[in-house]
C-alpha cells in the first residue's frame, strides 16, 4: 500500500519536473519586426541575422511561426498579384506559382537556420515540432532535418 | 479554283437591287466601326515658354492631311478621327516659329500632347516612336537672372520639350543624358556639342545607339542539393526573366547578355571539382578567378547555389563580391531568392553601393505602396515583385565609375562600354556623388526619377556615410586579438563597416557584430596582410604586419 502511494508520487514529482523543464512555447501570432526584416533581406549586409540570434529564446515564438506557417498569407497574396498583375510583363503561372513556393521555402529554411542557431529548449521543441508539418516543407524537409542535426535537438 | 459564270436571272437582278443599298449600308458601319477602333482624338496644348500660358489661334495640322484644328483662348485644339499610330504634326502660330513634332496616337481614346511654342526640345532622331526620358543640366535666363538647372527630367515618345529657352551654357554645367527603351543610355557631358541659343526653337537632336548595351553574364549552377538540377534551372530562369522586365520597363538601356553582340544567356552546370572551387560565397573569390573554365573577365560571372552565404557563415539569399573587390563575380540562391534578386545583385556590381551599401530603404524619394512596402529594387529585401529601378539609378549603372561597365573587363583594359558604345562614353569630369541626396555634375541624385504610384519615403535624419577613412598600417602580435574601429567618412556620419582580411593566412577578422564599425584582428603567421574596410561607398584598405609567430 505504502509502496504504491510512494510510486503515485513520484510519478506526479516526475511529471512536475518534466513540465518545468520542457515549458511551453510562447504563441505569436504577427512576426516580431526584427525577425521579419531578417526572414526578407537579400544581402543582409544590415546584421539583420545577428540581431535575430541576439534576441535568443524571445525570437523563438516568431521564428516558429515563420518556421511552420511560412509569410503571412496576406504577403503570398500581392507576390503572386505583382506577378501576374504587375505593371512588368505578365508572368505565366507556373512562375507564379514557383516564386510564391520559393517564398514560402524561404522562411522555413531562414527560420530554421536561425533557431538552430539560437539553440535551447524552446528552439529545439519549435524545430521538432516542424516535423510533424513534413508534408508541407516539401523541398525544403531536408535542410530543416538538417538544421534539427546540427542544433543537436532530439525530436520524438 | 476555276470560277464559272452563271448569267443573272431578272429575278436576280431585282433581288440584288432590293439588296445591294443594305448591303452597302453594313459594308460602311463595318468601315466605321473599324475606323473607331483603329483611329483616336488628338489634344494639343500650346503653351508660351516665356508665360506658360496657352497661345490661342495657333493652327495645329496632321503633317501631309486635311486634318487640322485652332487653338482656342486656352490654347488647346482638338482634331477627331486621327489615325493611330505615330503622326508627324506642324503647329504653327501668327508670327511664330514652326514646331514639328511626332505624336503617338492611342486608339479610341484621347491621346493629350502639350508643344510648348517656339521652345526648345530634345529630339530622338532614329527613335522617333519611343518612349523617352531626357535628363538635362540647362541653364535658363541671362544676365542677372540667369540661373543654373540640374537634372531636369523631361519625358516624352521620341521628343522631348525643354519647355524653356535654353540658353548658351557658360558659365553653368552642360549635359545631357536620354532613357529609352530598345537603346543604350545616351550620355554626354561635352558642352560644346549642346545646340542652345539665346533663341528660342533650338532642337538637340540626339542619335541613341542602335541597340541596347549588351551586359554579357555567364551563369553557373553549382549545387542544387534540395532541388533537382532542372528544378534549379527554371527558377534561374525565372530570375533572368524577371530582370528583362525590370530593365525594359525602366528604360534601364541594356540587358542581361550571353555576350557582347547580345547572344541569349547560357546557363551551364558545374562539374563535381568545379562546385568545390565555386563554394558558397566570395571566400573562394580568387580560386574562382583563376579557373578559366569558371570565370571570364569579360563577363559578369554569376554562380547559383543552393545556399549562398556570406563572410560570417550567414545564410543570405545574394551577394555581389564588392569587399573583394570583384564586381563581376555574383552569388545567389534561387531556392530563397525573391523574384529579382538575381537583378538586385547585379544593380550592386554596377554601381549602386552607396549609401547604405546601395539599399534604398529609408532613403528619401523613392517610392512605396507605404512606407513600409517598398518598391525599388535596391530595397534590402521587403520589396516583394513590383521593383523598380530610378532614373537616376539608371544612370549611375551606365557612367558611374564604380560601375563594372566602365571597370577594365579585358586585356587591353578596355570597359563594356567602351566597346559597345563608344559614341557616348565621354570620360566624367565629377564621380558620381554620395549620399543620394547629392547629385554631382554629372550624376543625377539617386532618388531622380519620374512620377510613379505610391508614396515616397520622407527625408532622412543624419548624415549617411559615403566611404571610411583607412586605418593603420597596425602591428600586431601573432595570435593576440586587436580590436580597431572603422571611421566613417563624413565623421560622425550615420552607417556600418565590414572588415574582410584579403590575406587570410597571415591574419583573420572576427567583426564584433555583422552591423558594427568595430572588429578583432588576429594574427596567424608573420608577414604582412591586407583588411578591407567598407562602409556604403568604396572599399578603403589598410595593411597589418604580424610578428611573433613561431
């Protein structure tokens, strides 16, 4: 008996500890403006990257979003209408299409260089957690498993 | 097929002439409604130079027709059903000068020109249907009032009205430079050659040279680890598609080559050996200049990798080689590139590198949907697809001198431009100036351009740096770090710096951050080395000697 209400115990200390360590990741809904700036430059030449990393765990939330969601909708949206409406040349959709995906791949790859940097917990649990969006990675699966190796995370 | 005759019945005849009034009525609506299609309205203004006012009773007439119309009190005149298409037209007043124009005629709309009478104009001799942008140094008035004008821009579709008398050019700066769309930039700063008077009427009348300038590009495709090489290839392809769109809607002048006599692009793959010499970045700058298989002088070599990244390891989506001092070698990244990165890169290598490294953001004058979504191609990255170039962006990457046209690209040391466009390649008096801001004699500011839609960024605070001061020569201890700190040219002015070691095995950099004026220099084995320090405008170097080493 006095066994058994030992192991009930121990089992809830357990589950108390595990909870501390593995706290919950902090939700964004926009993208904090730094990490935006970051998921869009060319060049970088502005330390746009290393303002990202300088920022550790409060950059998780944001990167996260941009790591499973890609750009906001929104942003998609007038890339493939400056595409194909655009006072240029009309491109043809299948380049519309390509572009809007390379956009997408972008700030999943960006986002997961940039946790993979950050490292820790949070940024572990945000890169595994892209696992389970594998499907929608599509070509750019293999530099997210990639960056989960390197940042040394262990996903389940 | 034979024809057969068959002789008309009385029956026939009568039917045909029941019919034939009908038949002839649709023939003429079918006319008509052609003609509507194919014909518009002409709306001509006719202004006074001297008060800007309209010039009534001024007779306006399709050159070679009857069509032809007076100019009412306010100095307009409207002529219907005229052609479309390009129409030469003679607008002639009491006692005036004879102005002779071409107008293009858009189909059944309005088609609205303002000929400022007797004034001067810019005319495209062998572009006469083009549209045109004429960017002039003037000057206007005499004596007291004479003044000095800079960077007037005027656009127009194969002529141009100054839309002022301009005068005899002494004692201001003279010059003239012409954007159209099939034509390389016509550029000259030869005073001599300009046609103004103390009269009104005087046509500069400009031959372009009779194609575009050529910017030959040999690209590459390294490695395409996430994309198969057909994968990488279309979205190359879409990168050099969307450049040629950018610079014929710009006007910009030339386009994206295989060579000089304008041969498509070739895109080719590179061997297994050859992707270890390419890298990722302009690390391997040199490497890749001595494998003739990879680099051409000639050329603008541009390598496209899965993942570019810069001095620090960074993953970046593209890079000119600028710090190396090798503008015509190009990184970019396909994979998480924008749609005209691959342009944005090469606007770098010809000449748009200062202020802010080139980047347009913030700077005052160019132009956005809002503030925050910019449009200009030179933007840092927010800029999503519509991106455009300036007029005077236009003009700094055809005759600025850091320009790679106007850099030595083959043995005898001569330019592209030299070679392409030797009839407008006068020397420049003044390099172009920094910040954009400042125009010199010859450089429109960067942000001169024509109107377009959106808003346009306001003024920037502070002082923006154009270039550093050169440190050193420094001694340094083998392997001790010594920090130094770039000063930016204007001193105190607003900007960052780049240190890059171009002898790696006698010295490493570490910068303290990638945005900061401040970096470590450390020594691994005696003997001197080279840093390059940059700071939105050109490169200055200094050199280190390193002792102490065993």
């Amino acid at each position: 008996m006095w066994s058994r209400r030992w192991v009930i115990c121990a089992t809830i200390a357990a589950a108390s500890i595990a909870a501390c360590r593995a706290p919950r990741i902090e939700q964004a809904d926009t993208l904090d403006d730094r990490v935006f700036v970051f998921l869009e430059c060319i060049d970088c030449t502005n330390g746009e990257r290393a303002r990202v990393i300088l920022m550790g765990d409060s950059a998780v939330p944001s990167l996260r979003l941009a790591l499973l969601n890609g750009p906001d909708s929104l942003r998609v949206d007038a890339l493939e209408r400056a595409l194909s409406q655009g006072t240029l040349a009309v491109a043809s959709p299948d380049l519309v299409r390509r572009q809007a995906e390379v956009y997408r791949g972008s700030y999943r790859r960006r986002a997961a260089g940039a946790l993979r940097d950050i490292g820790g917990l949070p940024a572990h649990r945000a890169l595994c957690e892209s696992k389970a969006t594998r499907v929608s990675l599509g070509a750019d699966s293999a530099y997210v498993d990639s960056a989960i190796v390197r940042a040394g995370a262990r996903c389940r | 097929m034979p024809s057969v005759r068959v002789p008309c019945s009385a029956h026939d005849r009568a039917r045909i002439r029941r019919t034939l009034p009908a038949m002839l009525l649709a023939a003429l609506s079918a006319c008509a409604g052609n003609s509507a299609i194919e014909s518009g309205s002409l709306e001509v203004t006719v202004r006074d130079p001297a008060t800007g006012g309209g010039v009534p009773a001024a007779s306006v007439r399709l050159t070679g027709t009857s069509l032809a119309a007076i100019t009412n009190a306010a100095g307009i005149a409207v002529i219907s059903d005229v052609r479309a298409g390009a129409q030469p037209i003679r607008v002639q007043s009491v006692g005036f000068c004879v102005n002779d124009r071409t107008v293009r005629i858009a189909p059944a709309i309005r088609t609205k020109v303002t000929i400022w009478n007797c004034g001067d104009v810019v005319e495209v001799h062998n572009a006469p249907t083009e549209p045109a942008i004429a960017v002039l140094d003037l000057r206007i008035g005499s004596g007291p009032a004479s003044q000095c004008l800079a960077d007037e821009l005027r656009q127009g579709v194969g002529y141009m009205d100054v839309g002022m008398n301009a005068m005899p050019i002494t004692p201001c700066h003279g010059a003239v430079a012409l954007l159209t769309r099939n034509h390389a930039v016509y550029f000259s700063n030869d005073a001599s050659a300009l046609p103004w008077t103390a009269s009104p009427g005087d046509v500069l009348s400009v031959n372009v040279s009779p194609s575009l300038l050529h910017v030959p590009i040999r690209v590459t495709i390294s490695s395409h680890a996430s994309l198969p090489y057909a994968g990488v290839l279309q979205l190359t392809q879409d990168q050099l598609k969307m450049a040629g769109d950018i610079l014929s809607n710009d006007l910009a002048g030339f386009d994206l080559a295989g060579d000089e006599t304008g041969a498509p692009v070739v895109i080719r793959e590179a061997t297994a050996a050859q992707k270890g010499i390419i890298g990722t970045g302009c690390a391997n700058v040199a490497a890749i200049r001595a494998t003739p298989a990879l680099y051409s002088q000639g050329h603008l070599n541009i390598f496209v990798v899965e993942q570019a990244t810069d001095h620090y390891g960074n993953d970046i989506a593209g890079t000119s080689c600028l710090v190396e001092q090798a503008p015509d070698i190009i990184f970019v990244s396909p994979r998480v590139a924008k749609p005209h990165t691959l342009l944005h890169e090469v606007g770098h290598s010809l000449g748009l590198q200062r202020p802010m490294w080139g980047h347009t953001d913030g700077l005052e004058g160019f132009w956005g949907t809002n503030p925050s979504e910019p449009l200009n191609l030179m933007d840092s990255g927010r800029a999503l697809a519509i991106a455009y170039l300036s007029v005077g962006q236009v003009l700094r990457m055809t005759i600025a001198e850091e320009s790679w046209l106007n850099l030595p690209s083959a043995p005898n040391g001569s330019t592209v431009r030299q070679r392409q466009a030797p009839g407008s390649s006068e020397p420049l008096s003044v390099p172009c100036g920094c910040p954009a801001s400042e125009a010199t004699d010859d450089c429109a500011a960067l942000s001169r351009d024509i109107s377009r839609t959106g808003v346009k960024n306001e003024p920037t605070t502070g002082t923006l740096a154009c270039g550093t001061f050169p440190v050193g020569p420094l001694a340094v201890s083998c392997g001790a770090p010594t920090n130094v700190t770039a000063v930016l040219s204007p001193v105190g002015a607003l900007g960052s710096a780049r240190f890059v070691s171009l002898d790696p095995m006698v010295l490493t950099v570490t910068p303290s951050d990638n945005n900061s004026k401040m970096a470590s220099l450390t020594g691994v084995a005696n003997g001197t080395g080279r840093v390059s320090v940059w700071a939105d405008g050109s490169p200055s170097m200094f050199t280190v000697v390193v002792s102490g080493c065993p």
